[in-house]
C-alpha cells in the first residue's frame, strides 16, 4: 500500500539534471540549469522503499 506522500524522480529532457520530489505536487518544477530555460521536468522513475541513490 502506498502512503500519502510519493518520492518520484524527476528529470529534464533537456540536460538530464535530476531532482526528486515527493507527490502530490500541483505542477513538475522548471530546471533550475540556465541553459534550459526553464524547461519544465518530466518524470523518470517512482522511488519504492528498499532502493537509495
């Protein structure tokens, strides 16, 4: 069962940064890299228990 709060991994498709947040969010934040602009993130991956980075 899964709780109320989800780690998710987020990347840009632009420079590959990544960042992890916990869902639910309202909306994937912008890459913080100046030369993406403001690109906004897409999902990577969720994050179950049992893996670290």
């Amino acid at each position: 069962m899964r709780g109320d709060q989800e780690p998710v991994l987020l990347v840009c498709p632009k420079c590959r940064e990544t960042v992890i947040v916990y869902l639910p969010i309202e909306e994937f934040p912008r890459c913080q890299n100046p030369e993406c602009e403001g690109v906004k993130m897409i999902l990577e991956e969720l994050l179950d228990e049992g893996k670290s980075y």
